[in-house]
C-alpha cells in the first residue's frame, strides 16, 4: 500500500488549501479514507472521514462547516477541501486508509500564518 499526500503549504488565516491523496496498492473503491493531523507537540487527531461507497462522512467539530473530505474512486484519491483556515489548523496533514490500519504516508505540512 502507498498513499501520498500533497497540497499542503503557506496560507493566511482565513484562506483555503485543498489536499490530495493518491493511494495506490489496494482496491481504493472497497475501503473508508481519512484526514488526520498532527499538530507540533500534540497526539495525532481524525480529522474526517469518507465512506468507501455512499455519502457517509465524519468530521471533527473542530472542523465541521470549514473542511470538506471527498473522494475520486476512479483515480483512487481522497481530497480534503479546507477553507476558512486558522492558526490552530497548523499541522502535518495525513490521509489513512481503513485497508492498513497502521500505514502512515509521509504527510503534507500546513501553515497558516498572517
């Protein structure tokens, strides 16, 4: 399994980001993605999730109304929509499937900073 997480960088408070991940190794279509993020100096968190079929998704209440997760089973990606940043969004970004429980990619860092 891989997944790859990109997007991430500089944004102003306020701002919008929108991450990739692109999974390859496994049968995207069968298994739940998710965001987490961790921040420096805290545990690793969800941040939301996406069903494999149907409508079904999580969020945070952190998140809730600002960060929208989706997904493009025919390029086996999952996104993650991010708007009406804040400071305290600060965190390396990783997308996780339910297919290896304990695979991490390398993640994506995001900044948001005036």
């Amino acid at each position: 399994v891989q997944l790859v997480e990109s997007g991430g960088g500089l944004a102003q408070p306020g701002g919008s980001l929108r991450l990739s991940c692109a999974a390859s190794g496994f049968t995207f279509s069968r298994y739940a993605m998710s965001w987490y993020r961790q921040a420096p100096g805290k545990e690793r968190e969800l941040v939301a999730t996406r069903a494999s079929t149907g409508g079904y998704t999580y969020y945070a209440d952190s998140v809730k109304g600002r960060f929208t997760i989706s997904r493009d089973n025919t390029k086996k990606s999952v996104y993650l929509q991010m708007n009406s940043l804040k400071p305290e969004d600060t965190a390396v970004y990783y997308c996780k499937t339910t297919y290896a429980p304990d695979y991490w990619g390398q993640g994506t860092q995001v900044t948001v900073s005036s």
